[in-house]
C-alpha cells in the first residue's frame, strides 16, 4: 500500500497554498471523495466564502431584445437567407424559392498533389503539368512510386539493368519476380530471350521442318506452275514461233522457184510430192504464197505453202488444163496461215496464180462458210455447191474453219477469166 506522503511546503518554508499550487495534493484533505470527510473549517480564496451558496449564473441572452431572431445581425454567415419554417419570423413565401443561377465559369477541381510515399506530407501540386502531361505519365512510373517511393524506383532500375541475375546467366532465384517489360525505368525493350534448354532446341527445330502434308502440297503447287508455264510457252510456239517460221520458209521457196524460172529448170508437168511450182497471188489479202504438190501436212502445209490435190482420189487438175477443178488447200491458223482471212473475199475480187511460163487470173464466184471434211465434191471437175452447172476451169480453195480447230471445212471457188503469159507483163490484178 502506498504511503501517505507529507505536506509540502513552499520554497519560504510556510505552507503552499492549494489553490495556488499546481500539483494539488488530494489525499491531504483537498479531494471531494466521500470516503474521507474530514472536517476542516470553511476555507476562504481572496475574500470569497467558498462554502456560502452560489448565485446562479446570468442569462447571456436575458438582454437581448425579442425580436432578435427575426432578422440575423449585419455581416452574419446566413445573411439574406429567410429564417427556418415555424420559427420566429417566417412568413409563408407565396412563390417557390427562384432556382440558383448556374455558374459563370465551370467548376475546376484543385489538382491533388502527388503523395510522398516517405514523408507522407503533402505536396503543392505542379501547376506547369497539364491533365493530359499527367496522362502520359509512363505507367511503369507511376507503379514504382505507388509500390515504395524513390528506393522502389532506385531497385527496380537497377534489377531492370541486370536482368540475368548476378552473373547475366539469364537465370533468376526460385520466387524472384520476373525482369520488367518494356517501358519501365532502365528498361531498353525488349527483355533478353532466355536460352532454351536442349528439348525446347528440338522441339523449335522440329517445328521449323515443314510436314509431309506441306511439302506435298508445294509440290503439287510448283507442278501445276510448271505446266501452267509449258503450255504458254506452247501456245507461243503455236500461235507466235511457227508463224514466224512457215513465213521464212515460205518466202525462201518462193524465191528459190522464181530463181529457177529464171534459169528456165522448172516446166509445166508431172512434180515431185512437196516440190513447188507455182506461186497464188490474192491481192485483197495481200497474200503471196508458194504452192507445193500434195497436201502433206509436215513436208508442206507446216511449211507455210499452200497444197495442190494432185494424189489419189483427192487428184485435181491443173491450171494449164482446158477443163478442171485446180483445188489448193492452205492452214487457216498457225504456220504462216496463208487462207486465214479468205472468208473477207466477195464475188469479182481477182485470184492469180502464177506459173513459169503463164498468169492465170481467176474471179471470185462463191463461198461456203461450212462443210464437212468428208464432202470431197466440192472439189470435183464441177463443184457441188459451188453453183457451177457445166464443166469449166474452176479454183477452189479449202481450209479449216472454225478459227483454231480442224472440225469443219471452209470452201471458197473461183472461175477463170483470163490466162496472160508471162511474156506480155503481169495481169492488171497485180499491176493494181
């Protein structure tokens, strides 16, 4: 039990008075407690009798006047605004309360101050840093300073400087927290790969080999490239190489027959398969071309010359003959295509053949557009179809038709009007 401890005494050796005294000692008799009512004589403090009764307190608003709630003092905080409902002063206001007016200028909020994650002390906001400058504030920034202030930032940059860990292995300690991506302080992109181990090696390889699936399909794509290419190249031979050719081929024969007619080697009679002896002028077409003994088609039409029937059943005559059939057929397409354009003939337009000794002219008479291969009557002595009734000297012409196909035939004939030798100029045909 604690001791009672002795009344103090002031520095003059006299008694402290317990109103003056800071430290007021209770248990000396100067504490209210009703266990310890220790009879003590009234105690007076600067002649007031604290033991006599006290009047009670004044009224502070006992002086104001009554209608002091009627209307608040000049300068008050709720200066013009009416006094609360019910209470002293209120009148009923006959019309609603008028709407605020709105603002002349909109509200704009006080930007707050970033926060010092050490000091937690407020900080005066930047009034330099627009919203839009706050915006673009780097995220990866932003998340160091949230997470541990400066030091946060201090350890990222420099965990972001090595990721590789200690010795730049590219390994890091078991639940250490991967290297930042890119964007963060010290961070230059992206982060180094790591190495791969040897069955992630053979499983990249193996990814990088195509399958059989893949290989098959590249070899079906590149056969079908090559013979994609093959056939334009055919088509070019075709439509393009053996005209150049047959063209060559054709003006060489014609010139090595008219050296030889010069020379007087080639008469009028029997001739050799392929051999030339004559030449078919057909000037509407501007067309001048050899024509060979037979219809072969290696030795002569693919030679770019035209083919006289001269074999087996298929024998026509020839132009020195008084009466006859002198059919010649020709390529309409392709190696040199010599008849390609005689569809565009009209009845009159002149035919010449030319041969050593003799110009036969000819005169266009009819046309037909279409007929099978087997109808060989239309080269008989009298043409069937042609319109001739009675044996002549007639010229047909026969070629394939339509354009690029061999179906059908296209048969043209001609009559003769006029047999000119060679020794009395050209014909008027020709001279034109």
């Amino acid at each position: 039990m604690t001791a009672l401890r002795p009344e103090r005494e002031s520095a003059a050796g006299g008694p402290v008075d317990p109103l003056t005294d800071p430290l007021p000692d209770v248990l000396a008799g100067g504490h209210s407690s009703p266990w310890f009512r220790a009879e003590q004589p009234p105690q007076q403090v600067q002649g007031h009798d604290l033991s006599a009764p006290q009047p009670p307190p004044a009224d502070p608003y006992a002086q104001l006047p009554a209608d002091a709630y009627a209307a608040p003092p000049q300068g008050d905080a709720y200066a013009g605004h009416s006094p609360y409902e019910g209470g002293p002063g209120w009148t009923a206001s006959p019309e609603p309360y008028p709407a605020p007016e709105a603002a002349e200028e909109p509200y704009s909020p006080v930007p707050e101050a970033p926060r010092d994650d050490e000091t937690m002390a407020l900080r005066a906001a930047d009034p330099a840093r627009t919203d839009e400058e706050r915006d673009e504030t780097p995220p990866a920034t932003t998340a160091a300073g949230a997470e541990g202030g400066r030091a946060a930032r201090r350890k990222a940059a420099k965990r972001n400087a090595r990721p590789g860990g200690r010795r730049g292995t590219g390994r890091r300690r078991a639940g250490a927290p991967a290297p930042e991506a890119s964007g963060t302080p010290g961070g230059g992109g992206e982060p180094p790969e790591r190495p791969r181990t040897r069955v992630e090696a053979r499983r990249a390889e193996r990814a990088r080999k195509p399958s059989a699936a893949t290989v098959a399909s590249r070899a079906v794509g590149e056969l079908f490239i090559t013979i994609g290419v093959l056939m334009l190249l055919f088509v070019t031979y075709q439509l393009w190489w053996t005209n150049v050719r047959a063209q060559q081929q054709a003006d060489g024969a014609a010139h090595n027959l008219q050296q030889d007619w010069e020379q007087g080697k080639r008469k009028p009679g029997a001739f050799q398969a392929g051999q030339g002896f004559a030449i078919l002028h057909i000037p509407k077409l501007d067309v001048v071309v050899p024509v060979a003994s037979g219809i072969d088609k290696q030795r002569v039409l693919d030679r770019g010359m035209a083919g006289h029937y001269a074999e087996g059943a298929l024998k026509t005559a020839l132009p020195s003959a008084k009466e006859g059939n002198f059919a010649v057929a020709g390529h309409r397409n392709t190696h040199g295509e010599p008849f390609r354009y005689i569809n565009r003939l009209t009845p009159g337009d002149p035919i010449v053949v030319e041969t050593q000794d003799t110009y036969y002219v000819y005169e266009m008479a009819s046309i037909l557009p279409q007929t099978p291969p087997s109808n060989t009557a239309v080269i008989d002595p009298v043409p069937a179809g042609s319109g001739f009734t009675e044996p002549g000297r007639y010229l047909t012409l026969t070629t394939c038709t339509p354009e690029f196909t061999s179906t059908y035939r296209m048969i043209v004939w001609g009559k003769m009007v006029e047999e000119r030798p060679r020794s009395k100029g050209k014909p008027d045909a020709l001279v034109d």
